[in-house]
C-alpha cells in the first residue's frame, strides 16, 4: 500500500456543487428569511411618488403619480394643465385603445410595466393619449432621485425618444384627493392593451 492508495478506493468529491445541492441551498435560503431580500427593493431612489412633465415650450403639461409592487411601477396622470389657447385639458381619452377608448384622462395609467433594475426601468410601455398611440418605454432615475428619463420608443430603443420629468414632493396631491384610476372604476385592469412592434 502506497502514500496515496486510498484514492483507489474512495470515490472522488466533486468540488461542483449538483443542481439538488443547488435547489436544497435555495430552498433553505428562502425557509430561514432569504425570501425578503428578494421581495425589498433594490437600494437608491425609485419613481414611486409624484412627477411634472412639461411640454416643448417649457410649462407643465401634468404630474403623474408611481407606485411600485413587487418590482414593476405604473404611473397614472393625477393633474393635468391647459395648453395655451385651451379653454381647458381634453378630458376624456377619446383615441385610447380598447377599454380605455373614452375613459377619463384624470387617474388614467399610463406608463405600465416598468420592471426596476437599480436606477432603470425596462420591458414598460407608455400611453401617448392624445393619440392613443402605446409605446416600448424604458425609464431612468437620476442618482439623486431628482430627474426620470421616460423613453418611448417602437421596435428598438434607438429610434425613439426621451423625455425628462422632475420629482414633485411626496405631499404634492393628499392621498385622499387623488384622482380613481377610471379603469378600476368599471372594474378592469388598466393595463396597456398591447405591446408596440
């Protein structure tokens, strides 16, 4: 019998771990509490609150307010302002796809889908409403949680466009007065109806 004859014997360890050894660690992971790491949101400033978009001219055209769950935030418009030479805001979502077709602009969502990944946001879409018109979108968030970069776009990202949007304060509107989202209302989802091209 050598130095080493015992490795004859005995079967090698594999310093690879199995797929079973994999699943059993992630199965005990989420048992003992690791299940809430991968329910919280990522760390830094998110789009959950109020935001004011403002038209080419530089005037605030409305403020839109985000809520996350579970990883995926929607905005919906909650004040509005006239353009210039508007007696007032177009109310009603005359060229809106499918349910939404009529529905009340105020409370209307109209940014949908938006998964988080840190600062950015991907696989959304954006309700253009006075068209009607459903974009791809994509948003960013400033390091400072002060800007949020919404780029809509068709088919790839390159060919669409970017607009920039500042946080408003968290008390800009009182919860209580917050405008319903129509959609909730006749007891639909308020979903974007479909993916652009």
């Amino acid at each position: 019998m050598g130095l080493f004859s015992d490795f004859a014997v005995k079967p090698k360890l594999s310093r690879t771990p199995s797929i079973a050894g994999l699943l059993l660690a992630v199965l005990a992971a989420l048992a003992f509490g690791g299940g809430r790491a991968l329910a919280e949101s990522p760390p830094g400033p998110s789009a959950v609150g109020f935001w004011q978009s403002t038209s080419d001219d530089g005037n605030p055209s409305g403020w839109f307010f985000f809520t996350e769950k579970n990883g995926v935030a929607e905005g919906r418009l909650v004040k509005m302002f006239k353009k210039a030479g508007e007696a007032h805001p177009v109310d009603t979502c005359v060229n809106c796809p499918g349910a939404m077709k009529g529905a009340p602009m105020l409370g209307l969502t109209i940014v949908t889908g938006m998964k988080r990944h840190g600062l950015k946001y991907d696989e959304g879409h954006v309700l253009d409403p006075r068209d009607g018109s459903v974009y791809n979108a994509q948003m960013e968030i400033s390091p400072d949680g002060q800007k949020l970069f919404l780029h809509g776009y068709i088919g790839m990202p390159v060919l669409g466009q970017t607009k920039t949007w500042t946080r408003l304060p968290d008390d800009a509107i009182p919860a209580a007065a917050l405008p319903p989202d129509p959609m909730a209302t006749v007891g639909k989802k308020s979903a974007a109806p479909a993916k652009a091209p």
